[in-house]
C-alpha cells in the first residue's frame, strides 16, 4: 500500500571508492541504515552501488529542516570520520520532491534519470513529472518512486524496484 507522505526535500550523494576499499565502502553504507532509521525525519534512505567503485545515497525529508538535521548528523560524521574510504570528496546535491511514491517494499532495483532541462521549460518538466505520479501509482513493481529538481535546474526520476523482474515492467510498461 502506498503511503501519502508530505515529502518535499532530498539529498543525492555520489560517492566513489577509493581504489581497493569497495567492500569497507559498502560495509560503512549498510552499517548507515541503523543511524538513518534514528532520525524521524529521514522519511526514504537508500545507498546504491552504481558500478564497481561507483556508489550514491538519495534520502528524502518532509521539510528543509528534517534534510538539515540529516546533512549535520550520524551519517555525514561517519563519512568524514572514514573520509581514507573515498577517491575524492562525496558530492552531495540538495534536491526539491515534486512528487513521490512510497510504499516501502523491498528493493534490490534502481533507476536514476537525470534531465537537464532548458529555463524556459522547467516549469512544464515539473508539471510532466508530477503527473507521472498517477501512472506509477498504478505500477505494483514500482516500489518507491521520486519526481525531482536538482538544484542547478535539472529534473529527474529516482525509483526502486523489488527486482530486475520489477524494473523491466516499469521501463517497458
């Protein structure tokens, strides 16, 4: 059953992996999950491995001062605290939800679409994105799903899904 949130600010982290430290890498992310499910106002977290070395966070707040309490907690501590874990400094970009879908199934899938978008048509991008809601509502392998804006203007689409079976449904469907 989805949820109906007020979800209205996240945060994207890309983080690379310092040559050799995959695994302490991933180790320090999954050990993430317990601070993240202490703070109340972390209403969405997940940590991604985009590729060997190549990994990213996209977390989700009700409100500008759940993503603050977040950016000055447990989480960015002890990525600072294991900062020899890391090729180069995390990127962390603030994020506007336009719309989301949150069911809290579990994943093992995602999707991140980035869309650069002219000024004069980011308002009709987020128009587009927020009707989308409508058609994944209806898609039950979609297990959470992020209408976004970065801050430089792009938009975008983080979604997760239960499994490969899940994610080919929604890109096909």
């Amino acid at each position: 059953m989805t949820t109906t949130t007020t979800t209205t600010r996240g945060l994207f982290a890309t983080l690379e992996s310092a040559p050799g430290r995959e695994d302490e890498l991933e180790q320090l992310l999954v050990a993430a999950r317990s601070i993240v499910d202490a703070e109340p106002a972390t209403t969405s977290w997940f940590a991604l491995r985009m590729g060997r070395g190549e990994y990213g966070i996209f977390d989700a707040f009700p409100d500008d001062a759940g993503r603050d309490a977040h950016l000055g907690g447990g989480v960015v501590a002890a990525m600072r605290e294991h900062a020899d874990l890391f090729e180069d400094e995390p990127q962390i970009e603030k994020v506007d939800v336009l719309a989301d879908k949150i069911t809290g199934g579990e994943v093992t899938k995602g999707l991140l679409l980035r869309l650069p978008i002219k000024e004069a048509h980011r308002d009709d991008a987020a128009t587009f994105l927020r009707e989308g809601q409508g058609v994944v509502e209806q898609e039950p392998a979609t297990t959470d799903w992020f209408a976004i804006r970065f801050e430089n203007g792009d938009h975008g689409v983080f979604d997760v899904f239960p499994d490969p079976k899940g994610r080919r449904a929604h890109l096909t469907g």
